[in-house]
C-alpha cells in the first residue's frame, strides 16, 4: 500500500491517581459520557459516534499515557506498522485485536521519537446514535505535545503516519490528518509531555454553556474566551482539570482544502507578533495555566498527593 496515513485523532488516555474524583470532573463538569469500564480503567465518550474520547487508567502518578489515532481499515493499520518497524522508532506491538471494553477494533501501539505511546487503529466500535445536547463536546480536537525536537517528531508524524503540515509560527508546529486545521500540535517546550488536550464543541453558544457550567462549577477560565488570531483561528477556552492538566473546549477549527491549503507561508506566521486573540478579549493566560501547560502543576499534585478542587471563578 503506497502512502498509508491516519485519518483522525481518536482521543486522549490519561493516567490518573483519583480515578472516581477525575470520573466525576469529566461526567459532571466537562460534558462526557462514561461508556464502558474494565478494572482501573474508564472510558468515555463525546456525543458523536467516537466510542471514546477519552479514557481515565488508576495510576501511582497522573500522566499523559497515550493517544489514538484512526486507519482507514486493517490494510492501513498493517502498512502503518510495516512503515514504523522500517522508520526506526520502537514499535510496541503487532497489530492485533483490541479490547472489547475500549471499542475493540485492530490496532497496535508505538512510540513518538521522544517516547509518547500512541495506538493507531481501525474497526474500531461506534454509536449508533449521537447524543444531543450541544454543551458537551461532540468529539476530541487535538493533542498538543511538548518536546525538545520538533524536527524529529514533525518528521515522525509527516513522514510515518501521513501528517500535512498546516502551519507553523515559530512557537508551535501545527500538523493535520484531516480538513481540521490541526489534529496534532507540536509545542517547541520542555517535554516530553502534554502541553494541552481539547475537546470540540459543534457550535459557539455550546462552547459558551460548557464554560459557563465549568465556571459555575468552580473551574475559572483560565484563559480565552477568544478565538486565535493565528494559526487555526478556532475559538478557544482554556482550563485546567483536576489531575493539572490543561483542558480546552475549542468551536469553529479552520477546515483545510488540500488542494489550496497552506494559505499563509510560514515566514508570514513568524512575522506577525503573537496576537493571541482577534477579538481583543483574551488577553493574559493565567499563571495556573502556564503551570498546568508546563507540566509542572500535575508534578506538584502528585508529590503532594493532592487534587484540584473547585475554586472561586477570577472573573
Ligand atoms: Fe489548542
């Protein structure tokens, strides 16, 4: 098969310490659905036909664990691991029948260059039936991964799995598989590690009502309302979740013709000074955010063994 290549980011797998209190945030907070359990291990869904995005694993420390992406079907998932074992990077796995409990399907696991699992899929298990409240996300947005070698894992991603690359400006690479704008991000920081994960919202006042019920509940925009003046410009809101993570609802992502698209050059990225926000509101992110995007906050909570709760909203 000549250029096999992912065809969506599936979702995130996170390691958590307090798996009932992190079930808890994503059910009654965030807007998830739990679908399935299998011993420490939770799965949830948007209300699209995913059959998860995300999945919670018991753990000592809370960590990133893995992400997943789609193949069109087992060829694809077969010619994909073929590619990996010639690439160089360490395969975790052959390609094999998944677990029933996350949607089953044929799949096998590797690593980016800096060490992150990813699984890369087909045939996975989907709803039949999409569930209708337009303030829970309809589907997993994107990945933002730090690293110290942006060469080597826009490589990884292009090269072996049949990422394009949408744009960069200097501070983030931003990679697609599909007319999303980015489906995977990469940020030059510290790494390896997550720098953020977000969640799709199908329309603007859905993203209004899922910030407002996280504000309410005790969760404060941490940065955003607003929508990126730079690559993307999609609307964006951060948080950070109760493991540290940082965790964003995101509406109207740029969609990419293939045939037109970059429409910007990469110089032009570089040359406009970082504008975070084209209507003017979204002005300073907050020092809890730059800690959670860091990876230091969930550090600091797992030394200390601690959560974070709700809190009084900063505006
Ligand atoms: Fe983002």
């Amino acid at each position: 098969m000549a250029n096999p290549q992912v065809t969506a980011v599936r979702g995130i797998e996170l390691n958590v310490r307090d798996l009932a209190a992190s079930v808890a945030f994503y059910t009654n907070i965030w807007g998830l659905s739990e679908i399935s359990r299998d011993g420490g291990s939770v799965y949830m869904r948007a209300t699209g036909d995913e059959h998860h995005s995300l999945g919670l694993h018991q753990a000592a420390s809370s960590d990133l664990r893995s992400f997943n992406l789609a193949a069109p079907d087992k060829a694809s998932v077969d010619a994909l691991h073929a590619a990996a074992l010639g690439f160089g990077t360490k395969v975790l796995d052959a390609p094999h029948q998944l677990d029933a409990a996350s949607g089953g399907g044929y799949g096998f696991s590797l690593t980016t260059p800096d060490g992150v699992s990813l699984t890369i899929s087909s045939d996975v298990a989907r709803h039949a039936e999409r569930l209708d409240d337009k303030t829970k996300p309809n589907k997993f947005s994107h990945i933002v991964l730090r690293t110290q070698d942006p060469d080597r894992m826009d490589a990884f991603f292009m090269d072996l799995l049949g990422f394009r690359l949408s744009d960069k400006n200097g501070h983030i690479d931003f990679l697609r598989c599909s007319p999303d704008h980015h489906s995977v991000a990469i940020a030059h920081a510290p790494g390896p590690g997550l720098h953020h994960m977000a969640f799709e919202l199908p329309d603007l006042d859905g993203l209004m009502g899922a910030c407002g019920r996280a504000k309410m509940a005790g969760y404060p925009i941490e940065w955003g309302i607003g929508r990126h003046a730079g690559p993307g410009e999609n609307v964006f809101s951060m948080f950070v979740e109760p493991n540290g993570f940082a965790a964003e609802y995101t509406t109207e992502m740029f969609q990419c013709d293939e045939a037109t698209y970059p429409k910007r050059s990469i110089e032009y990225w570089k040359s406009v000074p970082i504008q975070p926000c084209s209507w003017g509101l979204a002005t300073q992110r907050s020092e809890m955010l730059h800690k959670a995007r860091s990876g230091t906050l969930t550090k600091d909570l797992n030394e200390s063994g601690t959560n974070l709760g709700p809190r009084a909203a900063a505006n």
